[in-house]
C-alpha cells in the first residue's frame, strides 16, 4: 500500500503479507514474513507502478512471491482492506494520507508502531468474533453497520497488535 499526492510525492506503507481463504482476504500479517531485500522489490515494484499511472491518493499493489521473484497479481487505486491494519499499528493511517494525498498536501514517512495482524469477519463468522473479541479485549474490532450478515460478506475487521504467532 502506498499513497502519492502529487506525481512525484510518495510515502509507502510496510509490506503486508494477505492470507486469502475461498479467494477472499482472511489475514493480513505486518510486516510480512519475507526478507527484506524482497521486501524492498516489492516497493521499489509498486512506486514505479503508481508512478506510470500518475497516482494522486493510494495504491494497493497485490503481489505474490515465488521464489526470489515477485509477481503482480492485482492493482486497487484506493484505501484497502489489506491496509485497515495501519488504523492501529501504524502512525498514520491508509485513510489519514489518502486524504492528504488527493488534497496534494505532504506526505509523512510511515512508521510501523508495532506488527500486527488483521483479520476478516466474514458474515458467518460474527458470533465467532464475538467470542474473539469477548477472549480478547485488547484487539480492535471495526464493524460495518451493515445490517444483514451474508455468507461471505464482509462484515467488519478485527486487528490485534502483536506478531502472527500471538493470534
């Protein structure tokens, strides 16, 4: 995830590895179990990317490792789900820079405060968010307002602070 405001203004979130489950995201995990010269491709992969399309906001670069080789699978050119962990782990937001962003105002560096994992709940997951929540009090839950739960449907997310192994 990465925002620009003006062309040439970039900030770059930290690399997020996405765990997708029936080809809906589960689990973001940041930073992302990879090396970190793989981990500076990829970002060196999606400011070129946003550089080409001219960005003015965010950027979500979808990739997948294979190897020492990183390919991009899918581009979003706005706020994402795989960076709502950045509400609590980091010191600015997806959402706070891309506003800043589209109004062309300066872009900070981002500082990841602490690793953290996000999690999807899926329409048929609410009561076992429920439970999550009630066993773990100190994790972020965010709900939609969406009034009906659908199978499949995202209903809201959770982030705990921590690594992965501690969720």
């Amino acid at each position: 995830v990465l925002v620009s405001g003006n062309g040439s203004d970039y900030t770059v979130f930290p690399v997020q590895e996405n765990i997708h489950r029936n080809n809906i995201l589960y689990k973001t995990i940041v930073p992302a179990r990879i090396s970190d010269e793989l981990a500076e491709k990829a970002k060196t992969m999606a400011l070129q990317i946003a550089d080409k399309l001219q960005l003015a906001g965010t950027l979500c670069v979808e990739m997948f490792v294979a190897g020492q080789d990183i390919l991009v699978n899918e581009i979003a050119p706005r706020p994402h789900n795989s960076g709502h962990y950045s509400i609590e782990a980091c010191d600015f937001s997806q959402f706070d820079t891309h506003i800043r962003g589209i109004l062309g105002q300066p872009l900070p560096p981002i500082r990841l405060l602490s690793p953290a994992v996000m999690i999807n709940v899926l329409g048929q997951d609410m009561d076992a968010a429920q439970t999550f929540l009630q066993e773990n009090p100190t994790a972020h839950p965010h709900f939609y307002g969406k009034l009906e739960a659908k199978h499949n449907r995202k209903m809201g997310h959770v982030t705990v602070l921590g690594d992965a192994e501690s969720v």
